[in-house]
C-alpha cells in the first residue's frame, strides 16, 4: 500500500528517514527499525577501541536491507566535516552523506557558511550530500547552485521536539524549489508535525530523539510512520480549503419538520 | 617514537604502516576507517603510509546516529 | 494491527467515524468506506416521496459491516429532534443518536440549552446519546450529570476546514473527563489537526466534509484513518516534552577530531 | 379533507390509517418512518392511528448525513 | 490626547477597566490607578467585622473621581448572585454589576446557565449588568435578548496570564454584534494581549491580575493603558492586510546602479 | 514621560525608528513623525535630475531636529551597497547605515554572506552599521564578531505584515547577546506585533508599510508610538507567567454566603 | 435567641430590628449593606425587620475586587 | 564623448571635471552625491576628477526610505 519513491535515482520504500541514537537498547533500536520499515537509516562514526564495541550495533543495521545515511554529526570544522565523510564513505560503501556543520552549541544550529565550504568540497569528491541545514531561503539557493538536488532544513533544534518552527519559511522553500527532494530534519516531537509536514508537499521527514526517547521507542516509529504516509496521501489528495463560516456537511434539502419554528 | 591513538598517547618503537599498525593494534577483524593528521588514509593506502613521529590518528567505526 | 476499542458496551475497529454526506457519488463514497474501515458511519433521515431515492445509499451502507450513527443535523428545536431521533430509531434500528442542536446559523454552534433539554428527554426514551456539543466545560458537566458516557465537541464549526481552534478547552475536557469517551466532532480539515486530537487523548474522531470534499476522497479517507492511528499510538507511546534549546541525538563521547580547534 | 404530507399540501377523500395511507401513496416496500404532528408514529401504531383533516404527515427515509 | 466614550450613556475616560485585587499594598493600588487612570474601577463586597478594615480600602477608591463596577465574584448560585448585586447596589450607590456566576472551580469558567437566570433577574431588579461571560455565541444571543447592552467575555481563565485562547470565537462575537459593547474580561498577561483585543475592534479591556502581580504594577497599569490606546487607534485608522510575500517599502524607482548584475 | 535612551553613544528619544517612504503624501509623512515622535527616521538615496525632486522630501525630514538612517535599500551587490553607503554618508552627514543587501526578490530577504562582506568593508570605512538581518544565530554572531553593537533581525518579510515569523528565533537572539542592540526590522503590520517583540526585551522597532499604508498613517504611527512604549514598560516591569488553570483575582477569603451550597 | 452573624453564631438576649443590631455591634459609623438569611435588607428597611431565632445574617463591606 | 548619466547616455564635447560637469547640468544649488563607474567621487575629489569617455556617472539625493 505504500508506494516506493525516487530519490536522486535510488528508490526508497519510505517517506521516513530514521535516526539509530539514543534507544535505550539496541533491542529498541531492532524493533522500532522493525515497526516503522523507514527509507533510510542515518549512522555515524565514532572512535573505535580494539574491543570493536561499534561492531555489535552495525551487526544489527547489516540485518535489515534498508540504505543508510552517514552523518557528520558533531562537526564544527569544515576539514573535519569532509575527513569524516570520507571515513563514512569508506566504512559504510556509499556516497551518501548527511552533512552536519554546526554553528552553535545551544541550538546545534548548522552553520550556513561552513556549510557551504563543506558542501562543495565533497560534491568534488562525488558524494551524493544530504545537507542539514536551516530554514534560509538564500542559503537553499547557493546549495541548489553548488548542486545539491536535497535540502534538509530543520523544524526546530535537535532534540527539541518542538515541530515546525517557522511554517512561513518551511512553506516558501517548497514553494520556491518544486522540483527539489525536501525532508525536515530535526525538532519533530508529535507524529502531528510530521503529517504537517508532509501535507505541506515535504518529500520526508528525518527523526531520531522522537521515537527513540518515547516511552515506547517501536509504537511511536510506528506511529510516525504511519503520520507520514497521512501526511503524503492528504498531500496528494488535496486538502480542503479553510473557511471563516461553517456550512452543513448534512444537506438541508427534503429536511423534516422544514415549515418549523426555531425554538 | 610518540604518536596520538584516538586522542591518547602512546609509543611505539619502529616504525610502521598503517596496516601493520592496525595488525598490532587487534584492528584486523575490525569494520573501521583512518585518518591520520587529520586527512584520510584510504584501505588501499594502508601499506604506503609510514607512521611517523607526533602523527595523530583517528580509528573510526559505525556508531548509532541521528 | 488496529485494535478495537469499547465505546458504551459495543467493540468498534476504528477510531474515525465518517460521515456520508457532500460526496461527489455514491461510488466515492463506497470507496472513502472501504479505504478508511471507519468504526462508525454516520447517517441522516430525510423527507422521502415514493420514488424512494434514500433507499439506493443506504443499500450501500447495509453492505459494510459497521454500526451507523444517525444524526439529527439541522434541527433547531428540542421537540424537532426528538422526534426526529425517534423516527431515526426505528428506521436505523439503533439507540444510539448524535444529537444536533444548532443554535446558529452560520457557525452551526450547538445550542447548549436546547442540547440539554434534548438530551434528558432521549436518555428517558432509552436512547444512547451522542452530543455534539462545543468544548464548554460546564456543558460537559451538565450533560454526563444527565448520564452522557459520550461527549463529541467540536474543534471548530462544522465544514470549516480549521482544525481545532481552541486546544486549551479541548485539553482541559479530556483532563476533567478522564472515564468519559471524548469525540473531535466537526471542523478538521488536514489529517494532522486529527492526530492531534489523537495525541491529546481524544478517543475518536468524527470527520466528513474533510474527506468528502478533499480533492481524492477515497485517499484522504484512508490518510485520516492512518492519522488517527498515529495519533493514539503516540499518545499510548508517550510524546517527548518539549525543549526549549537542542541536545545532540548523535552521541558526542569518543567524537574523532575531539582535539580540534572549531573553524 | 386536506393533510400536508412532506410539506405539500394534498386532498384526500375519505379517513385512513397510517398503513392504509403508506399503501396508497406506494411506500409499502420502503423504509420509513413518519410523525404526525411533529410526534413520532411508531410502525406497530399504524393500524391505530387514523388520519385526521389538516393533520401534517412527515415521511423520512435514510439519507447521507455528517 | 485620549478619547472619552460612551458607555450605556455614561462618559468614560479610558478604554481600560482595572481590577483592585491582588496588589502587594494599598499604595501601589493607589499608584496603579493614577499611572493607568482607567475608565471604570472593579470592587468587591467581603463580610465586616466591627473594625471595619473595608473602610480604608474604599477611603483610598473614593479618592478618584472614577465610577466603580461592583462584581460578584466567587458566587456560584444564583440568588447569591442577585442578593450580593443588591447589597452591592447600596453600599456602591450604582446600578452597574459585574455578573460572575462561576461554574467550575478550576477554569473559574463563567456558568453560562446560572448567568442566564441571575442576569434576568437583575435587569428585572433595574441592573446594568456586565456579564462575564465565555465566549459562546449563542450565550451572548440570548443575553442580548434578555437585554445586554454589554457582553465581556473571558480571554482566557481568570490570572492565567494566557491571553486570547479563542480568537476566532472573539472576532466572531464581534462580527455578529458589530451595535454593542464587547469588553475582553479576564485571563490576559501582556499588553501585546490587549492591544490586539483591542485591534480586533473590542470596545474595552479588563484587567487585574496581569498589572497587580507584575514586578511592578504601577508600571504595567501604564503600559496597558498605552497599549490599549494604541489598539484602538490602530482599529480605528485601519491595519494592513497580511501578504504572503514581500513588498520593498522603499521604492526602486530612480534606483542607482540599477543596470547592475546581481553579485 | 518617554525616557531617551543610548545607541552606540546617541541619545535618542524613543524606541520607534520610522520609514519614511510609501505615505499617500509629503504631508502625511510630516504628520506621521509628528504624531509618533520617533528616535531615528530611516531615508534613502535616488536619481537626482537637475529639477531635484528629492530637495522637497528633504527639506521636511529636516524641520525635525531628529537623526536619520540612511539605507542601502534595493542592493543586491556588496560594492553597490557600500558605494550607496559612501554617498549616503556624504549627503546625509551621518556614519549611520541602515545596510540592506538583498538575497531574494520574492521575500527580501537579507543575504548572510554579502551582508557580512559589506558590512567588514563598511566598518573598515568607520561606519556605523545597522545591518538588516534574518533571525539567524551564526550570522548575528559573526556580525558581532566583525564589531556590530546593533543587530536588526527581520520579523517577516518587508511590506508583508506578518508580525513576528519565528519567535523562537528571536527569543534566542535576546537570550544570546543581552548586551547588543536588537531592533526588529520589518515584517510587523499592527501596534501588537510591536508591543510583543518589545516584551520580549527588544531595544526598538524600525517600521515603515504598517504606518505609510494603514489607513489613516498618522493615526497608526501614534498607535505604533504607544505599543512600543507599552512593551518597553511591560518588560521592565515583569510581566506574569502563564498558568494553565485560575487563580480568582477577587480574594475568597470573608466571602459572603461561604456556608452556601453551589446552585 | 442564636443567630449565625457572618458565619460566626452568636447568642443575643432581646429581639432587635437591623437598626438597633448595628448599633450594638458598632457598625454605625462603617459603610455596610445586610442580608438576612440570604435575601438583601434595604437600609430604608433596617427599622422593620426584627431579627428571629436562627437567622442568618451577612453584613458586608467594599473590599478589593476584579 | 559619451557617457552615461543615471543610466541616460548623454554626449558632452569637451572633458571636465566633476564641479564643472554638475555646474553645467545645473546641479549646483542641490544637495546630491556622486559616483563614477561605481566608486563614490567625494565632493572634496570633484575638482581632481576629470570625466572620460563611456564613464558612468551617478549623480544621487535624498529620497523617501523604509
């Protein structure tokens, strides 16, 4: 019933990219993979001991035939940034990769200019870049012109489970890149923002602290979802338009007692 | 001489590549990927770096991330 | 993988009752049902002449298995709906009845005094009374004092399309009624303002001009079901609490490149 | 004698019951359910119940609703 | 620079009603109505001892030349009501009532029944009634029938601090009773709260708990009467439509550069 | 009553800065500053024929013994921007640049990576830059660090009156650099969008469509004048916390009729 | 006789009307309205109504309000 | 020789400079600003510049701003 969609020539089987931090188990993490089937998985890259303790989590990633998604998560530096997708591209054979660039310590905003900087050097080096990025419209433009066919921007901050916090400029990008793969990343909190998302013509939505910090990891990756193929199908459906007045779903016509007074 | 593991010090004595570095580090069955001094060191690169002195290496594995 | 749930003694499979009414042809209606397997339909009595036009839709409705709600929509007067509930009883063969008193005519408000009157005079004829109402705490109290278990106020004036205007009354209805089965009846227009509802504890959702009208009504039935599940799953998973600044879902212990300098 | 019948005002000739009525204006196979001066007729009254001049006969049969 | 209006024919100097509860002392009482100088004045009655410690409160009210509006409050039957009118009648010398017949304890959410029978029986008694009120349409009909020449609904409950909770429903009520004097009563925190009552074209603003519990109220009395000046005066003169998109305020006609390349 | 306060060193006497473009005449624009007072006026630079049509304009703005801010409005280029910066400083005799360098002709949106590299040359040239911003930390951040006191982030887009867009964002922007000066430029339509980022401890508010094209400008700019003084005082003061549940303002203790059952 | 005054009950010996009641309690000189078993007591009425065994008598003053 | 003036193209015969340039167009009396192919003349420059063929010319004043 859900349909398989194309992103930069690959297809996914879903509108929900998954992040794999913060279960409170690895077991969490296989069940809440297991009950959501998202299109994409994000990982990462950490120092690794010779007790291989990375080893046992891709163990369980490998099980499931879902693509993944390197982040950069944690960069500050733009050479940092690139060294490490290169180290993702190596460990995990692909060239996707979601460029992180922070620019903050408190909002863990990406920073606009590294951003940039980083995003050309690696569209050298032939990666395919998935940009976290903010809500700018301007900053959009200069990655479409760096040659990015997707743009991540955020809902609010990571981990903040705020949803959408700005519909005006979340609106004018789709408005403005139609033929772009867009995807909200970051700040979801409620399957309701991810529907929102998606009603607003988003391509799919990236989560992570949402389900994974729930009281029930599994049944909120389902839950979200779930809200993303609601979200799509009213996309496509084509939402009714808001008015200020009511008017009867029930038609009044042939209605009984019609020569009536209102009490 | 002194290089930085992981950003911990150590010594070795000879020197050697990067794979047999990672050899005698208990890396062999390892999924990982190096940088050294901040630049990547490709698999198939592993023989032609020798480590050198003050050299800082980064050993990266897969880790759970949003 | 969707459970039934208990509303007054009867098990239905959904949580989203959808209402019959404003599509564009009983076949697009036929289609909305089987997408969206609603736990209850809504339906109407309207003045027949002998041609028997209202005998083809509810040829239609008699297929599906799913208990229907008759309404007494349009109704201004107290005895107008009785007696309309009353002939909705013997026609439909169900005690149930989503009682409509409107007390205006272009926010189709419920009345909250006729409602009263309404309601005690159905309860004493035995019948299973289903209020729409508006999210007025003191009406609440009044109506489960009279013996509602069910309580169905709106989100916002019936076809508007807006979604639930006033989320502090709704959250202080289900905070205040915690045994009563709470109903967003009337007023949403995307699947997100459903999962909302959802989210908040609502136990059901009564939609129709939302699907009936959307530009796919089969598909926008089928993407409010989907909501609607999202939103109950979230609100048994437990949502997140909301941040005001980030925290990184990517762990930073043993980040590579910890030693650098940011750009 | 005169009756309003669905809103429609309609001559008839001589009294009848609610049953004897449906019969006449052809609604016997349909599902209905008629008041008489805004009160409900239950089906097993419509033998009881004979119609009277200017009584107003509403006739109501399921219609799609919200 | 302030207009006077009219009120039920009196003359009134400011659109701000004040409340006198809630201060840290009389004094800043005192101050709050001469930095605010509000057009009515809100008083309570309380039982007396011998000693008379109502005396100086009202010794300090009298000092200003401002009329008084009694209220109700706390009462939640209805002969309680109409008996604490009367008293409040003799004691205050007015025929003015703030009507509150509470009907929850938590909300403090007016009991739109009870304000229905105690308001006709004091307009019978010879009563201008004010009554607090939700913002329900149909009450506000039928107070209007009963012969309401004012309506103050609630903005939100009592010392919330919430602001508007519903304004639909508030430009609603406005829309549909364009001839009578509509005062937002209750439950505003800022003077952005009052100026955009005021926007929406309401006559007047009541207030205690927002200015009597500010760090300084004396201060925010001044500010909410600023506010509610500037609200009207921006109602009155007419306030731009919202646009999607931009409009350069400074004109590019004559522009220099403007064969220019973009950078 | 107005305090005056200090801009990088300037004493100005309120906290409105003022457009002075797009009023229906020169004479409305002279009310307009005379009714509302402001500290700063904002002025522009034009073609000039020999006929000299901009001498009239000029001749008004310099009756009032108030400093103007010269913008760079309409450049999209950072060698346009600061060349129209250059010849504003001479024809003007003031340091002080509004500096606009456009992004997008759709939203007007400033440029985050012209505006920094216009802004380090014109602070080179001893400028005082008041650069219009987006609501962007990383690039507040790397203006303060080119020497910026003064940040004036946008609320919404120019001319669209939106109000405040993301005050989530704005809210950080405070929260970060309590002791720059923070003005919000554009975007605000009513007197309470003014009020609002004032409570929010805002330093001032530059407008120019919400007055210019309201319906009766000088009217709306003494709206405006008052909201910025009424937000000012309320953020002084302190304003109340919002609760979710009432607290009655009238004190309940002595309440008459206290033995009484509720009706 | 007992009376409730304010919620207090209290005893007094001799019948009284409003007026003299007052004066006993020393409320002559403070600005106070009455209600006696919930019904409002008119000034003008204070010389007529005699207090009975078991009434219940508010007496209220000005006092802040919202 | 041919310039361009506030994006009009104008011919002048002989070259000047600045001051005479604004004198002769009749701007002396007005408050205005000048730059030349992009790059602001000050008016302490106006004597030092001397016009060339196809240079671009913007000559300023105040207007109304947002």
């Amino acid at each position: 019933m859900t349909q398989t969609w194309d992103i930069n020539g690959a297809e996914l089987s879903s509108r929900l990219f998954l992040g794999t931090a913060e279960y409170s188990s690895l077991d969490a993490l296989r069940q809440s993979i297991e009950s959501s089937a998202p299109g994409l998985i994000t990982v990462s890259l950490r120092r690794e001991n010779a007790a291989g303790k990375g080893q046992s989590f891709w163990n369980i990633i490998k099980e499931f035939d879902i693509p993944v998604l390197p982040n950069t998560a944690g960069c500050y530096g733009v050479e940092e940034a690139v060294t490490t997708a290169e180290m993702a591209r190596e460990v995990f054979d692909t060239n996707r990769i979601k460029l992180e660039v922070i620019g903050d310590d408190y909002t863990l905003q990406p920073d606009p200019y590294g951003l940039l900087l980083a995003t050309e050097k690696l569209i050298d080096k032939g990666f395919e870049v998935y940009p976290y990025m903010t809500d700018d419209l301007v900053l959009a433009q200069r990655l479409v012109d760096l040659g990015c066919n997707i743009l991540m921007p955020w809902g609010s901050p990571i981990g903040s489970g705020r949803g959408l916090n700005n519909v005006y400029a979340l609106r004018q990008l789709r408005e403005r890149f139609p033929d772009k793969t867009l995807v909200i990343d970051a700040g979801l909190g409620a399957p309701s923002h991810a529907a929102q998302a998606m009603e607003m013509g988003y391509d799919a939505v990236l989560l992570n602290t949402a389900v994974a910090k729930a009281g029930n990891a599994p049944l909120m990756a389902s839950a979200f979802a779930k809200a993303i193929e609601a979200g799509r199908s009213a996309y496509l459906s084509g939402i009714i338009a808001k008015q200020e007045h009511a008017t009867p779903s029930t038609p009044l016509l042939d209605k009984p007692f019609w020569h009536q007074e209102k009490s | 001489m002194k290089i930085t593991i992981n950003g911990t010090s150590k010594s070795i004595d000879d020197t050697m590549n990067i794979h047999d570095f990672l050899l005698s580090e208990g890396y062999e069955d390892k999924l990982v990927a190096v940088a050294v001094n901040n630049h990547f060191i490709a698999r198939t690169s592993y023989d032609n770096y020798t480590i050198q002195d003050r050299d800082i290496i980064e050993i990266v594995a897969p880790m759970q991330g949003g």
